[in-house]
C-alpha cells in the first residue's frame, strides 16, 4: 500500500473515462442504425408521393413508421417489408431511451462498467419515470442486432420501392 492517493484516483477516473467513451460509442453506433432506418422510411414514403399516393410525412419517426405500415398493408409483394418494419420496430424503446434518456455510468470492483439510462415521459398530465440498464456484456449483442435489424429493414424497402 505504498501507491500514493493520486495514483490510484488517477486510474479511477481513466477507468471511469474509459468506461463513459465506450457507452458513448455505442450509443453513437445505435443512433446512426436507427437514422439510416428512418431514413429509408422517409425515402419509401417520398417514392409512395411520386406514385400519387396522398402522404404528407409527418416529422416523428414512429408516425412515419406507422404511416408507411398503414400504405404498405394489403400491397401485393410488401409482406417482406411489412415483416421487416414490424421487427426494426420492436427496437423503438430504445431508441427512446437513447436519444432521450439521461445515462449514469458506473462501475463495478473489477472495473467493468454499467449504464442506467433514465428517461421522464409527461403527458396527460402525468409523468412517468423509466430507466433501462445496459452493461459492457450486453452492449456487443444489441448493437449487432440491432444494425441487422437495420439493415434488413432498408434492403427491403430499397427492393420494394427501387430507392437507393
């Protein structure tokens, strides 16, 4: 125990550091999943106002999302894309949570870091408080599926609509 105080705050707060770049990068790599899965919505939806369908996107993406479901039901050949919509959609909490939502990072005696993201929703005059908890295990896994979730989403709607 002859380490001076400042030796062992100083690989604290690097590990700490460390710790709140790694969320930070995923949670970089899940906002861009989900802007290039709006963005192949917004794309689908311009290509259905080309064809004269009356749609006016509306500015929230979980309103467009449900406008393009609503166009594409009952379409000949859209069940793909309608499946792959239902499943990226599945994926909306989080999106919530992290674009929206507070994080707290913190760590364990091995150093191994955990996120608590905290979210307030008020509406009706209600407010509702809703945390999510992400770890450093937990992390690899969701990002992976969530950009095969993306990826799938956006081929179909390109094959679909012919939109790059």
């Amino acid at each position: 125990m002859n380490a001076p105080v400042s030796s062992l705050q100083f690989v604290e707060t690097d590990a700490f550091a460390a710790a709140t770049s790694a969320f930070n990068e995923w949670r970089g790599r899940c906002i861009a999943s989900f802007a290039s899965a709006e963005a192949a919505a917004s794309e689908a939806l311009l290509a259905l106002v080309k064809q004269g369908r009356p749609i006016k996107p509306p500015p929230p993406v979980g309103a467009r999302y449900d406008l393009l479901a609503a166009a594409l039901e009952g379409v000949e050949g859209a069940a793909p894309a309608l499946a792959a919509l239902a499943a990226f959609r599945k994926r909306d909490t989080l999106r919530h949570f992290l674009t929206h939502g507070a994080a707290r990072i913190a760590l364990d005696r091995k150093g191994r870091w955990l996120a608590v993201l905290t979210m307030i929703e008020l509406g009706g005059g209600n407010s509702d408080r809703r945390i999510l908890v992400v770890d450093q295990d937990d992390i690899a896994a969701r990002a992976r599926d969530l950009h095969a979730d993306m990826q799938r989403l956006v081929a179909h709607l390109r094959r679909f609509f012919g939109t790059a």
